[in-house]
C-alpha cells in the first residue's frame, strides 16, 4: 500500500509539473515575435552596444518568463553593422522583407539610425532607438521614437544646465573656451553651448575643433590655457576625453568650470581609470547613478544586468545605455498589451498618447517621437579615488548637482577646490 501510495503521489506531481508546462505552453502558442535591429557589435561602437544587447536580452527573457508578448514567447533578432552606418540600409532592408520580422528596435545612435530613416519611412515601419538625437526634426515621421531623454531641447539638453549652472555661481564666470571634436554630435553640442553663451552673455575667448584622430592633446590643451577661460565646456567622444583629461591634468589647466558633453565619462572603464584626475569635471547624464534609486524597477535591473555583464565581460554598469534599452521593451510589452494588437499604425498611434512607466524613469513620448519633457542629470565627479568602481556604482563619487530638483550633492565651485579634495 505504502508503496502504491508513494506511486500516486509521484504521478500527481508528475501531473502538476506537466500541467504547468502544458500551461506555459498554451500560454506562449504560436509562432514567436520576432523584434530585429541593427547593433555595432564589433568595431568602434561595440561598447555601448554590447550593454544595449545585453540588457535586451534580460527584457526578453523576463517577458517571456511572464508568459511572453500577447501570449507569444519573443525572439530577437539582431544583425551586427560592423559600426559602420553604410551597413545599416541593407540590414533593415534584409529584416523588414526577407526575415520579416514582427517589430524593429534601433538602431543604435545618431549615425547608425540616420541611414536607416529612408528604408523605414519607405516601407512604414516604427522603431524606438536607443541613443540617436534629434533625428526626425526634419522627417516628422509618427512612427519613430526615441529613447534617449533629451526631449525637445535635443541636442541643447547637453549644454543648457552646464552654461546654466555656471552663470549662478558668484562672482559669476565671464570667458568661455570651447573645444570640440570635427564630428557629428560634438559639434551639435558645440552649437548648443554657443546659443548658451550668447543667451547668458558670456564672452567666447577660443572656440576650435580637432581632428577626430588626434591623439596627442598638449597642444590643444596649451592653447586653451593662453586664453585663460573662466569656462571651459567640451564635446568629445570616449578615447578623446582620456586624452584631454590627461593633457589638462599634466599641464595644471584650471578654468572655474570645466565639462560638457564629455561621452567618455559615462563609460564606466574610462572613469575607474582616470579616478582622482576626473575630479572637478561636468558631465551632462540622461541617467546617472545618483539617480537610480529614484525610480521604480532601476535598481533591481541594474543588480541583474550587473551579473550578466560580468561574464559578457562589458561594462559593469551600463547607466548610459542599459536602463534606455530594456525601457524600449518596456514601451513595446505596455503598448501592445493596451492594444492587444502588433498593428503599428495602432502601436505608434497608442504610443503617442500614453504613458509608460520604465526602469529610465516614467515618460511619454512628443509629436516627433522624442521624450515630451526633457530629462538631463548634470553631476560632478568628487573626492574620486583610484581603481574603485564601487564609488561609481552609487553615484557617491559622481553626485547629481543640477537640476536643483534632483541634485544629490552640491557643486565644488570653483574646478580649483575640487581638484584638491
């Protein structure tokens, strides 16, 4: 009897286990929903876009642990450009009418997604990007959205709270300096700093460009230094910033203030590295660490991702571009879950009306698919020590010090006494 009955509380929980698949089957029926995108996984821009990948994987399995999207488990499906934008056209073309994919995401920044505009338009397809700026200014297509929070000051988000912060301190600054490299989005935010400097009346005393593949900056940096700028704002990408930051440390630059759109110092690697030599730098963020804790979901994502990156072997953190790529998911599950449809006439249509609530914070999205309301953390690196990633992992190292809504700490004025902190 024992051993009968020991038989059938087997088989019952045999039947449980293979009514909860049978559940999950039904649950997840039919064919899978394939979301494809182009991603720089190997050249230049394969850093930022391992995190996005990687964080996309993460929306994924946890939406299809959840059941799936409208009941059916999500693929993804995702070709590597090479960082090389002439790739992109013909990837999406390959997606849209050979793979024939479901959904699009991507690609990933300003000039991967430009190519990619006239094969979606063409063929009436949506997509949310990760990192491009500004993009649909002049197609003002109502099937594109992005998920970077510059909002509707675009491209000015990355010099505004600077040039903002700089004419509220006492006695205020008067003479700016500007440096920037001879590319796309540095010189954009170049722009964006003069209309500030005009508007609070700063006096631009050196205002020049370098070549994308300069590496020795003591020059520049000298250059800068003869004019003796109160101010010195600057647009660079992340092997750049190294050097200018090395080159401004050697030579003892030391302006009032002193950052801008300085990409590199939102790669997690660079800014262990540099440590200390960072102190008194600016930096504008459309997701800092400081911010984290602030907003529902960040944290826990941030912890998960954190473990997937150590043996991806990417950046440990991710804040740039991690929380914006699983939001993106986020926006796709919330839009067609209301709609219960993959219609994306219906999709964008819904998406522009709504609200959604991400792990990069609650948003809704403009006419031209950009964030209604801008969002741009600025912080200041502080008391920064050598080869410490947890000081960054918390935003100690790194406060928010604008805007005053959510600042985190306050700014060391001038750069001078941050430097000797």
């Amino acid at each position: 009897m024992a051993h009968c009955r020991n038989a059938l509380r087997t088989l019952g929980v045999a039947l449980i286990v293979g009514l909860g698949f049978f559940s999950e089957a039904v649950a997840q029926s039919g064919d899978p929903v394939r979301i494809g995108m182009s991603l720089a996984l190997t050249g230049a821009g394969a850093s930022p876009a391992k995190v996005i990948n990687t964080a996309l994987e993460i929306w994924r399995d946890d939406i299809n642990g959840k059941g799936g999207l409208l009941g059916r488990p999500v693929e993804l499906v995702i070709y590597d450009d090479q960082s090389s934008p002439a790739n992109v056209p013909n990837i999406y073309t390959k997606l849209i009418t050979v793979d024939k994919v479901d959904l699009l995401l991507g690609p990933y920044g300003t000039n991967f997604v430009a190519p990619a505009m006239p094969t979606l338009i063409n063929n009436q397809k949506m997509t949310i990007t990760f990192t491009a700026i500004g993009i649909n200014d002049n197609y003002h297509y109502p099937k594109y959205f992005s998920m970077v929070s510059t909002g509707p000051e675009g491209i000015n988000s990355f010099s505004i709270g600077f040039f903002d912060m700089a004419a509220a301190q006492q006695p205020k600054p008067r003479t700016t300096a500007i440096i920037a490299a001879d590319a796309e989005f540095a010189q954009s935010a170049a722009d964006g700093a003069r209309s500030q400097i005009k508007k609070h009346g700063f006096n631009l005393v050196y205002d020049q460009s370098y070549p994308p593949s300069t590496t020795d900056f003591a020059p520049v940096i000298r250059a800068v230094e003869a004019t003796n700028p109160d101010i010195v704002y600057i647009g660079a990408y992340p092997p750049d910033n190294v050097g200018i930051i090395r080159a401004a440390n050697e030579i003892g630059l030391r302006p009032k203030i002193m950052g801008g759109a300085m990409i590199g110092m939102l790669v997690t690697p660079i800014k262990v590295q540099l440590g200390p030599i960072a102190n008194g730098l600016i930096t504008g963020e459309n997701f800092a660490a400081a911010s984290a804790g602030q907003i529902a979901g960040a944290a826990d994502f941030l912890k998960r991702y954190g473990k997937r990156a150590v043996v991806a072997k990417i950046d440990p953190l991710g804040f740039a571009w991690g929380p914006f790529a699983y939001s993106a998911g986020q926006v796709l599950e919330q839009a067609a879950s209301a709609i219960k449809s993959l219609d994306q006439d219906r999709l964008a249509e819904y998406m522009h009306r709504a609200s959604f609530k991400t792990v990069s914070g609650d948003f809704s999205f403009g006419k031209d698919g950009e964030w209604s309301t801008s969002r741009m953390f600025w912080t200041q690196v502080q008391n920064a020590q050598p080869n410490n990633l947890e000081q960054f992992r918390d935003g100690s190292a790194q406060p928010i010090v604008w805007p005053p809504e959510a600042k985190t700490g306050t700014l060391i004025y001038p750069y001078e006494k941050a430097r000797q902190k």
